[in-house]
C-alpha cells in the first residue's frame, strides 16, 4: 500500500497520512507529565506526529507546556492549556478554547485519573467522592461539551476514556477500582447513545505502566521488579504503548470499532492479584 507523507511548509515533521488525523485536532487531558513519558504526554505527541493539532490540557500549565514544546520540536501542531474538568464550566471553556484556536473538535482523549488505595471501611466519604469527581465526573463533563462540537462539525468524532487494570482486578484499591469500572460502563453508554451521530467511544485499559506519576506511589526498583513479575510478559509497558493506542482508536484505523474496553497490560488481567504462576 502507497502511503502519503505530507510536509508542512518549513516543517520538520513527516506526517504520515495513514491514521486519517491530518487536520484533525485532538483534546488531551492530563497531558502533561512528570520528567519523562507519561500516557497522556504520548498520546499527545503520536496525535501530532500523526498530523492532528493538540490542545494539551493538565491541572498544572507547565507541564502542558512541556509536551508542547517536545511537539513544536519536531514541527508538530499544539497548544498548551490549564482547565479543571470536574467543573462544568472549564470543560465548556476548554472546548470552546479548541474551537478557537483551530475552529474544529474532532477527538477527544479523556486521560486524567486519581489513584487511591483503601477498603471502603477505611476510605473516607470525601475521598470516595473526590476518585469518582476526577475519574468518572471528568469524562462525563467533557463529554458534554466535545460531543455537541463534534456533532457540529458534521463528520463525528472519536472519544478515548482511559480506565485502569484495576477497575477488572481490584485489589486494596476499592475507590480507584469502582470509579474506573465506572469508566468502562459510561464508555459504552456513550457509545451505544452517540453512534447515531457518527460518535465512536472506546476504552484503553492501562496495566503496570512504567511513568513518571508511579514514582508519586513510592515507586522503586523493588516494586517495578514486583509489577514486571505481575505481567504474563514478564514486562511493564510505558507510556508510548497507552499512546499507541489511544491513537489507534482515535484514527480511522479503527473506524468501525465502539464501546470496545482493551487491556494494555502485558496480560496481567489473565492473573489474580495473589497469583504467582
């Protein structure tokens, strides 16, 4: 198959038009990251590579600041952006600030989370509230304002809405788990409600992803040895691989492909939380 790269002009960057995103553009939350890859910088980057224009959007400015200046690096297209999306008016203003800048919405790659330990005798009542405010409040708020723009647009959308290996196998992680199991069944309700204005909805399931906000949870190389063990490939996967596949679903790749939930996790939902073999 001949595929077509396109230059912009004094652009250092090939896209290549297989992925149907040239043009395109994309939000991203949660895009920033640590030093290093996380998922959602990743994601960013791969849109861009592929030719969409990214609104990166993080609760902390500099560190969107940070994936665009890695994405304006090899000639990509984005901005950078601050909004708290468990708050309807900033997800109505971060989509408005996308239409804006590129006069479009065309994906939408729900990727921010709130890790949190505990059994629901231990968690307190403000905690559980606050994991189901960032994990499931946040992809129902900006869906609310993505999906009208995109419908506008006239040619649909695709949404992604990261979940967690946790969400199918719990374990001392109760608020984390039932908000991102949370995650998986609005995805699909998403998906079933907006196939009929050409909405695609999906899931990407990370398992133990090696990123810079592990080392937040005490991460050291013990527990990363104790997490490769924990994957049937007796590997952990990074950042780039979440990206991947945020990208594939957000492409026309997968143009017949909705309400699907897909493990990135080297197998490690094929294991109990104490299996050893």
């Amino acid at each position: 198959m001949l595929m077509r790269c396109l230059w912009a002009a004094g652009s250092k960057l090939a896209v290549n038009d297989e992925w149907g995103l040239n043009g395109k553009v994309a939000i991203v939350t949660g895009g920033g990251s640590g030093p290093g890859i996380g998922n959602g910088r990743a994601a960013s980057i791969l849109l861009a590579r592929a030719g969409a224009h990214v609104l990166v959007v993080d609760r902390f400015l500099e560190l969107a600041e940070e994936t665009v200046k890695l994405i304006e690096a090899e000639g990509g297209s984005a901005a950078a952006a601050s909004y708290d999306v468990t708050v309807a008016s900033q997800c109505e203003a971060m989509v408005a600030d996308a239409l804006s800048r590129w006069g479009r919405l065309d994906c939408l790659d729900n990727n921010v989370g709130l890790g949190m330990f505990g059994t629901v005798v231990e968690v307190s009542e403000a905690d559980w509230q606050r994991a189901f405010s960032v994990n499931v409040d946040s992809v129902f708020l900006t869906g609310k304002y993505a999906i009208p723009a995109m419908i506008r647009g006239g040619e649909g959308g695709a949404i992604v809405n990261i979940s967690s290996v946790a969400a199918i196998r719990p374990h001392n992680l109760t608020p984390y788990s039932a908000s991102k199991g949370a995650v998986h069944a609005i995805t699909q309700a998403m998906a079933a409600d907006h196939g009929k204005d050409g909405i695609r909805v999906n899931c990407v399931v990370p398992g133990p992803m090696h990123t810079p906000i592990m080392y937040q949870f005490g991460m050291n190389e013990e527990k990363r040895e104790q997490r490769r063990n924990a994957s049937v490939l007796k590997a952990e996967g990074t950042g780039w691989d979440i990206g991947a596949a945020v990208r594939f679903f957000l492409s026309d790749q997968s143009k017949y492909i909705t309400g699907q939930i897909l493990c990135v996790d080297g197998g490690v939902s094929l294991r109990g939380p104490d299996r050893e073999t």
